[in-house]
C-alpha cells in the first residue's frame, strides 16, 4: 500500500507477525524499507503455486535445498530470485545478490542489496533459510 504525504511516498504495510502495539492495542505498522524487507522476505520464501490464483508468484528457492550446491545451482538461485523481484516488487532497484550456501547442512543465506524509489541511500536485507528435516 502506497500513501502520500507531501510528495513523499511513504509504504506501509501490516506487521505479518500480527502483533499488538503495547500502548495503543492496534496493530503495529511497517513503514518504508521495514516495511519492502517484509514483503521481499516474504516473496522470497513463497514457493510457486503456493498462492491460491497466483501461481507465478514466489521464487521457489526453498525447494533447492536439497540439490547439490554448485555454481551452476547458485546461478539459477540467483536468476529466481531477480525475476521475483522483478515481477513483484516495483518499489525497488535491486543492486545486488550475494548468496553464501553450505551444502554440508543444507543452508543458504541470501544478501539483497536493493534501494527504494523514493530514497537514495541503498538497504541491505539477509534472509537464512535451513532445511528443518
């Protein structure tokens, strides 16, 4: 969801954990990068067709957890996630995409490097996945 506020757009989204605020009891509200970290961690982690009539949506990396880590494997993580955002999530310029895997345990951790629209200064957003079986 997008505001305005003189000629400042400023996003803002539900926090997903669904958490009161302790003072006023309403909901507590993302605001700008909180709140585009939000939706890309929860972009990222959406496997396709998980989405009831959004089956495109999601970057299906979780299910290469279990692949062999390779640079070839690396490289097609990297193309999932960049066509994701680029699908999805229009607030942003992507910079860059590190992603650092241990194959031993099955995890990998993916480092976002992004900017918003409306700001100038570049955002870094770490998301760790690990296989839990």
């Amino acid at each position: 969801m997008q505001l305005r506020r003189s000629d400042q757009i400023v996003y803002r989204d539900f926090d997903l954990n669904m958490r009161a605020h302790p003072v006023t009891g309403k909901l507590i509200i993302r605001k700008n990068d909180d709140s585009i970290k939000q939706a890309l961690k929860n972009l990222i982690l959406t496997n396709l067709y998980e989405r009831p009539f959004r089956p495109s949506f999601g970057s299906n990396i979780v299910y290469t957890l279990f692949e062999n880590y390779s640079s070839e494997t690396e490289s097609l993580l990297k193309s999932y996630i960049e066509t994701a955002i680029k699908n999805y999530e229009p607030r942003i310029e992507l910079l860059q995409i590190d992603l650092l895997g241990d194959p031993d345990s099955h995890k990998l951790d993916i480092s976002i490097l992004f900017r918003t629209k409306i700001l100038t200064e570049p955002t870094e957003l770490i998301i760790s996945i690990d296989r839990i079986r």
